[in-house]
C-alpha cells in the first residue's frame, strides 16, 4: 500500500493511538465519522442540488451503503 507517512511518524502515531482509553478512541471513531457523513452530504448536495428531504436521505443511503440497500429501503429498483 502507498503510504506518504514515514516510518517514524507511523510508529509515534500508533504509539499515542495505544495510550487512548476506549472512551477515547470510540470518541475519535465517531467523530471521523461524523465528519465523513458531513462530506458524503456536501457532495449529494453538489451533485443533487434539488434533492430534499426523502430523495436527500435516498441519495445520502445510496452513496454510503450502495444501491441495493437503498433501494431496498426506498423501495425502488437499482
């Protein structure tokens, strides 16, 4: 895997990621992914600029957990 991380900054990172309580880490978990919800948001809106509220939260299911489940849901074919 490409990595532009070197060696060193891997290892200090991985040591300090141990030193965190699971209270932490689950902490940071959830922010990333809040974070990334934000994005997969900002990018439905670039690419749906209508969209609003069930065809919003379609298109929002559909880029994150794919087609076949957000159809599933909504009930429409992929």
């Amino acid at each position: 895997m490409l990595s532009d991380t070197t060696p060193e900054a891997q290892r200090k990172y991985e040591q300090a990621f141990t030193r965190l309580t699971p209270n932490e880490r689950v902490a940071i978990t959830m922010e990333m992914i809040a974070v990334t919800d934000d994005l997969v948001r900002a990018g439905i809106r670039l690419r749906h600029p209508d969209a609003t509220g069930e065809e919003f939260e379609y298109q929002f299911l559909r880029a994150k957990y794919g087609p076949e489940l957000a159809g599933r849901v909504y009930g429409r074919p992929r």
